[in-house]
C-alpha cells in the first residue's frame, strides 16, 4: 500500500485538495487528515489511530517475519537431530 502525504499551509488549502481528490473519485474513507492540536478539522476527514501510525504495516511486517522464522527454527530443529 502507498501513502502519499501533503503539508498544507492552511486549512483552507486542505479542504481544497481534499475536495479535489473527492472530485476525482478517491472515496472519502481513504482520505485522512492530521492537525495540530489548536486546529479544527470541522468538515475534514480526521485520521484514526491506524492512519497516525504504522501499527498496521508494524504488525503485518511481525507477523510474516516471525512466521518465516518460526518455520526456519522448526525446520533447523527437526532436521539436526
């Protein structure tokens, strides 16, 4: 999955580019907004917990690796006695 992040100078450009992208059909709930904590994003998607961090791609990531190890280290186990 690609992200792709854009630094607005201010709200009204966000809500400018967000209407934009809607226009051209990026559905709404792949659309995420991040502020700081003295801004209002009235009107604007807002970004939940999964959009402000990497926990999801973290996890996936985890999950594969550790499997593949596992894998390895019972493989390695069975076949060295």
């Amino acid at each position: 999955m690609r992200r792709l992040f854009f630094l607005m100078p201010n709200l009204e450009s966000c809500r400018q580019v967000v209407a934009e992208l809607e226009d051209e059909g990026v559905p709404e709930h792949h659309l995420h907004a991040i502020a700081s904590l003295d801004q209002s994003l009235d009107g604007l998607p807002e970004a939940g917990v999964l959009q402000k961090t990497e926990l999801a791609h973290g996890l996936e990531w985890g999950a594969g690796l550790g499997g593949v190890a596992g894998m390895l280290g019972g493989l390695l186990a069975v076949c060295w006695r």
